[in-house]
C-alpha cells in the first residue's frame, strides 16, 4: 500500500479476492521444487558484500528487517535485542535518507541497506546467513487476485525466506494476507498461524498510522523448525 501524501485515515485494503487464494498451493509447491535462478542484480551484490563485511567478526545472532522502509523499525528491534546485529533492507533510496537517528542514542548495533529483497535473501542464503529473527512489517499486500506472484508467500524467492530460518514475524491491517502467508509456512512443514495484534507502542509510521485509524492489525509469527 502506497503512502497518503496528506492527512486523510489510510483507507483499508479492499481486494476482489475473498478467501486465501485459489493458486496458493500448487504456486508454493512450484516455488518450493523449482531454484529461483533470477541473475544478480550488481547493485544488490555490492550492498550484501557491504552488509557481510559489516558482520564480519562480530559473532552475534543476527536480525533481519525487510521492507524497512525509513528504518524507524531497524532502530528500534536495535534498541530491543542490543546483543543482536540487526540489518534493515529495503529497495528505496528515498525512504532510506528519511532515517531519523536518536542523537541522545548511539545505537551501533544496526546498518540499514538500500537493496532488493529478490536478491538479498538469496545472497544471504549462498552466504549460509542464518537469523536469529526476521522481520517483514507491513510488506506491499498486492490485493488484487492477480497479484499473487508479488506477495511474499507467492514469490519465487519465498524459499530463500525459509532457508535463512530464525522466528519470523509478519503484520499486515489485511488480514487475508496473513492468513495465506500463514498457510504457506505450514506448507513447509513449520505451524504458523494468524493472530490479531494489539502494539503497546507502534515501530513503523505504517504500523502507527493504521493503529491511530482504527485499524485492525495481524501478526503471523513462526520459529522455523522445518527448512527445506
């Protein structure tokens, strides 16, 4: 979901689709059989080399944020797990130059990278990254049916998600799109479920202005115990 340039409530996700899709299991199945052979992008494998080299020697467990926008939520997973290294991805340089550092906080445990998940996952995965957690807050839900292919569960790259392991933490204000990412971890063999999610205190400018709109919110999180 696009950002609203003025102060209007953030209209609710509205799809054609009713129910989880149709398509789901036979696209995972495919996904899951079939090695994404996508070439790398330079511009991608520079900031993973940029990343590993970042990590290189500091033996913590390691945290992942994807689509993480302004980094708002980078900084404040840093803040939560501070024996923990914590990398935010996401593709737009924009968002990224918006990142807000606390000046009275010198947080040094977390480095935010322009990149294309597409490709970071699977550099990850070569590299045999393995997370402690990883989080994807608020994705691009894609409502229309046709847009399946562009959700996370429907992507060719929905398998390097599962190799990089750890807990995964998904939300979402479309329900729908929890429950289908939901199903397609258990897919895997890992049991995952929808719940509806209640923040004490919001870590995204998405998860905030839902929140102040009344919005419900979802949340799937799932400790990967079977990888593929």
């Amino acid at each position: 979901m696009k950002k609203r340039s003025d102060n209007t409530p953030p209209r609710e996700v509205t799809s054609n689709q009713r129910g989880i899709h149709p398509n789901l299991a036979s696209t995972v199945t495919k996904h899951l059989h079939h090695l994404f052979k996508k070439p790398y992008a330079q511009h991608n494998v520079d900031a993973f080399n940029s990343a590993n080299a970042w990590l290189d020697g500091r033996g913590r467990p390691l945290i992942l944020d994807s689509f993480c926008g302004t980094g708002e939520s980078s900084r404040q997973i840093a803040r939560q797990y501070p024996d923990s290294l914590v990398i935010g991805v996401d593709k737009s340089a924009a968002r990224l130059q918006r990142h807000q550092i606390d000046q009275h906080e010198d947080l040094e445990n977390y480095l935010l990278v322009r990149a294309d998940v597409d490709d970071f996952w699977r550099l990850a995965v070569d590299a045999n990254w393995q997370l402690q957690r990883h989080f994807l807050l608020y994705p691009n839900p894609w409502p229309k049916s046709a847009q399946l292919q562009y959700r996370v569960h429907g992507s060719a790259v929905f398998p390097a998600l599962i190799k990089l392991g750890g807990n995964i933490t998904l939300r979402s204000n479309w329900k729908l799109y929890v429950d289908e990412f939901a199903a397609a971890l258990s897919m895997t063999g890992n049991t995952a479920k929808a719940t509806a999610y209640h923040p004490a205190a919001t870590i995204t400018a998405f998860e905030r202005k839902y929140h102040l709109a009344g919005q419900p919110l979802w949340d799937c999180s799932c400790t990967i115990t079977s990888s593929i």
